[in-house]
C-alpha cells in the first residue's frame, strides 16, 4: 500500500531545492533532520530562531515571493522568470519547462502529475 503523505511546504521547498542540485533526499528523513536542527517545528513551521539567522526567509507582500513559497518546486528558480498582471503571478516558458522537468524525474510523482508535465512539455 502506498501512501501519499502530505509534507509541509518548507520540507517541500527543502526537498526540491535538493532534487534541482541532483540529490535525492528521503523526505521523512529531510523534515526529520529540519526539525532536530530547529529550523521548522513539527507542524512544518518555521522557528523564530531560525528566521532570526536569516536561514528562512518569510514571504512578505511581494506576490512573487508568496507564489514561490506556496509552491515549493519553482522557489528556486530566479525571480526574473516570474511576472504580476492582473494580480496573478505568471511564469515564462524557462520556469514552466523546470517545473515540468522536476515533475518527470520525480520518482514519488503520480502517473497523472506525469502527464501533466509532459503535456506543458509538449
């Protein structure tokens, strides 16, 4: 039986900034690990202390930087593949095809998400 756990967004974040530099992290390990060195409390939060050292950076007003940390898999794409109109954050054909590629060689994708990615690709 396989099951689909849903982590939080900074393990999320954490996990494809990995993946986008070639390593393939265990995900309960990585959050595991982010809550011993006190970076995120167990419910996925970040800890003061770890936004005090700068070692999490908050979303403040700027939509960009909201979009980026409510989806974890684009974070790390540079901000200059993103725009605003309309009040909706758009992303141009570079950050589509990174997003699309990271969904392809995720191992722990679905089948549909697969597809998904392929059909943007294409």
């Amino acid at each position: 039986m396989k099951f689909n756990i849903k982590y939080p967004t900074l393990v999320e974040q954490a996990y494809n900034h990995f993946l986008s530099i070639g390593l393939h992290p265990n995900k309960d390990k990585l959050y595991k690990m982010l809550v011993d060195e006190g970076m995120i409390d167990e419910l996925g939060n970040p800890t003061k202390s770890a936004i005090d050292k700068d070692l999490i950076a908050v979303a403040g007003d700027n939509p960009i930087e909201r979009f980026k940390a409510e989806n974890p898999l684009i974070a790390h794409i540079p901000d200059e593949h993103f725009k605003v109109q309309n009040n909706q954050v758009l992303m141009d054909c570079y950050a589509v095809n990174v997003v699309a590629t990271s969904i392809l060689n995720d191992p722990t994708a679905t089948q549909g998400q697969k597809e998904d990615a392929q059909n943007l690709l294409d």
